[in-house]
C-alpha cells in the first residue's frame, strides 16, 4: 500500500510541473514583455524570442525532447495583430500556454 501512495504522490507531482512547452511559452512572453515591449512584436522577433529562450531553458534536455516541446510550444502560438505591441503580445502568449 505505501509503494501505491508513493507512486500516486510522485504522479501528482509531476502532473503538478508545468510542461516544457508551456515553460518554454511562459519564459518567451516574459523575455518579450521585458525586453522591447513598446516594439510591434513581429513573427520573426517571437520566432527568435523563442529560439533563445529554448538554446537556455531546454539545452540540457536531449534533442527529441526539445523538438518536441519546440514543436508543442509552436503549435499554440497566436498569430501577432497589426501594431501589437510585444508587451500585449506577451499577455496573449501567457494565456495560450495555459491550454498546455
């Protein structure tokens, strides 16, 4: 009995850990919103916002787990409106990486 507590209490507590792709997300919209937020948020600047925060938070993760997160993460990326700034772009990024 205690071997199942043990294991129901370490599936709880993983189940708890935010994924790595919604980590991934979070810290992007963080980097973003701090770095530049009056700057218009441009694909191209999320897309290399993303790459490297992933090259510091996941590089000691082996490669088929970083492309997976990378690809899950890409996968929920809103599509930035005109003028939107990367700072309100941020606050949409934080809510689509809840649906992770």
């Amino acid at each position: 009995m205690a071997a199942t507590t043990d294991m129901d209490a370490l599936l709880a507590r993983i189940l708890a850990e935010p994924t790595w792709a919604r980590q991934l997300l979070v810290a992007t919209a963080v980097g973003l919103a701090i770095e530049e937020p009056f700057l218009v948020a441009t694909t191209a600047d999320i897309d290399a916002q993303l790459v490297s925060v992933s090259e510091c938070l996941l590089s000691h993760l082996p490669d088929v787990v970083i492309g997976e997160a990378m690809e899950r993460a890409r996968a929920v990326l809103p599509a930035p409106r005109p003028r939107e700034t990367q700072s309100a772009y941020a606050l949409r990024l934080r809510a689509a990486a809840q649906r992770l």
